[in-house]
C-alpha cells in the first residue's frame, strides 16, 4: 500500500487519469452487469487488478499495462466514432443507435482519445522518475 501512496505522489495527474478511465469502464459495466452481461465488467475488474498492481510495482511491466491501457482508450474512441459515421452514412434509423450518437457521446469518445494520449505521453515520465 506505501508502494502505491508513492507511485501516485510522483505522477498524480497519471494516477487520476488512470482512475478516472478505469472508473468510467467500470461504471459501464455494471451497467451491463444490470441487463445481464458480465463481460464489460469483468475486463474492467481485470483492468483495475492490472492497475492496482501496476502502481504496486515499479517495473516494466506496470509501464507496459499503462501504455496498452492507453492504446485501447484510443482505439476505443477511435472506433466509436468510425461506427458512428458509418450509421450516418448508412442512415439507420434505429432509436438505441442514435442515442449512442448523441453530441455528448462524441465528447465522449473525443475526450477518451485525448486521456489515452495523454497516459501514453506520461508512462514516459512515469518510466523515468521511478527508475
């Protein structure tokens, strides 16, 4: 536990980035969890268990789980908005697609493409003032 009180006084900009998007996952799986599917929530426990134990331990290994945390917000984001332009194109009319697609969502997804770079760019920092 001092291990991790350390690891998120150095950085701990990076540490609540990393939070707050392990948080937003988990929020959503529990919103699956709720209609009866338990895999979003379950990647998100094993997230979070990553990420206890990358702030736990100062080697490669956390780096390496925050860079891939911040790939995937990317690509998550990236991809919700390739989906949303391809409805667009498609015009689907389906009430649940759009209220996917809403201005809000895209912030969303914009602003998760923006916290994974920023992890990216940080685990640099982090790599550098824990060694």
């Amino acid at each position: 536990m001092r291990q991790i009180k350390e690891n998120i006084s150095v950085l701990p900009f990076l540490s609540l980035a990393l939070v707050l998007s392990v948080i937003g996952f988990l929020y959503k799986g529990i919103s699956y969890l709720m209609i009866g599917s338990s895999i979003p929530f379950m990647l998100g426990m094993i997230i979070l268990v990553l990420m206890v134990y990358g702030l736990n331990h100062r080697a490669r290994f956390s780096r390496r789980i925050f860079r891939f945390w911040g790939w995937l917000l990317i690509f998550w984001g990236v991809s919700r908005l390739v989906m949303e332009l391809l409805f667009v194109l498609t015009s689907i009319t389906e009430e649940h697609i759009q209220n996917q697609f809403t201005i809000g969502q895209r912030l969303l997804s914009v602003g998760v493409i923006f916290l994974g770079v920023y992890i990216i760019r940080k685990v640099r920092f982090y790599r550098e003032v824990t060694v």
